[in-house]
C-alpha cells in the first residue's frame, strides 16, 4: 500500500479527522470537462455520474460496439478518479449477448484492468496519460481490494475488519457526507 494511501486511510477512520474526507468529497475534480472532451473524440458515448458530496468522481465511457453474425459485443470503460488522494482507477469491461439458449445468464461479460479492443487502448492511453500529467497515478484491482485492517467502530455504524482501499477512499461507506 502506498504510504500517502496508508495516511488518508489513517487520518480518516483510525485517527477520525472526518472533516478531511468530508471537505475532500465536496471539492470537484477541475479538469474533468478537459478530460471528457478528450474521451468523447474517441467513444461512441460517455457518462459522468454525479459525484457531488462523494470521493471519488465516476465515467462511463461506452468505448465502442462491434456488430458480427451472431450480435453484438459492447466494450466500456468506468474510471473513477479519487478527490481523497491522487489517485485513479480504471476498470475495462466487455459484454455480449449469450448466443448459448441453454446457458444460464443472458449475457456474457468480464472486467480487468487492461483492454479488450484496439480502441479500448486508445481511450486507455489517453486517459492514464493525461491524469499521469496531472499528478495523478494508478491504482489497479488488488491495489483496490487491498484490506486495511483495524479500522474501529464510528458512531452507530457497524465495526468492520475487511475495509478495503477502494471501499476507504472511493465510497463513502459511513455515509460520512450524507449524514445529520
């Protein structure tokens, strides 16, 4: 774990400076708009979605669709870019109708943290380049399951031992800014 990641989560839930996390969640990522046009030269479709009072600001960027004889497969994006610690994440993910009248789900699907498609690695590139210019770096999914253990119990929330970087810096999952 990265020692400004181990010091946010520190400060926040063992040391209890939730004004921190709550001042953090208010403030708005000033580039996004920047970013955005870049990625919609791009992609077919993208989605910010609202990020008001949260860590983290989220895009869904539908990268592309490819039509073939048996339907069709729909490469995405999700990014989400931490207000907490400078940080961001970048999820690609692919579905397609499950051709199989057997199977057992509808669709098919996966996620990782590289590419599926050409132009998903371009929308990829441009992104990680432009917010390692800004300062910023990359998490990736064990960076983000990583557990923090020894967080204590806040207020009458429940006590958890498994709480995760993602869950500590990219959810506010003490509703810490939604809160009376």
């Amino acid at each position: 774990m990265q020692n400004d990641i181990k010091k946010a989560i520190e400060d926040i839930y063992i040391n209890g400076n939730t004004e921190l996390f709550i001042s953090k969640c208010r403030d708005t990522v000033d580039f996004l708009d920047e970013l955005l046009e870049k990625i919609k030269t791009k992609s077919e479709n993208v989605e910010k979605f609202f990020d008001s009072n949260e860590p983290s600001s989220e895009i869904r960027i539908v990268v592309n669709r490819c039509s073939f004889s048996e339907g069709e497969i729909e490469y995405v994006s999700l990014l989400q870019i931490n207000k907490i610690v400078k940080y961001f994440y970048l999820q690609d993910e692919f579905s397609i109708a499950n051709p199989d009248t057997d199977g057992m789900d509808l669709y098919l699907d996966g996620f990782r943290n590289e590419p599926y498609s050409k132009k998903q690695f371009d929308v990829d590139e441009t992104i990680c380049n432009f917010l390692t210019e800004k300062g910023y770096s990359r998490l990736y999914i064990n960076d983000m399951d990583e557990v923090y253990p020894g967080i204590k119990k806040f207020k009458d929330r429940e006590e958890t031992n498994q709480m995760t970087v993602g869950k500590a810096l990219f959810m506010d999952m003490w509703e810490l800014c939604n809160s009376d």
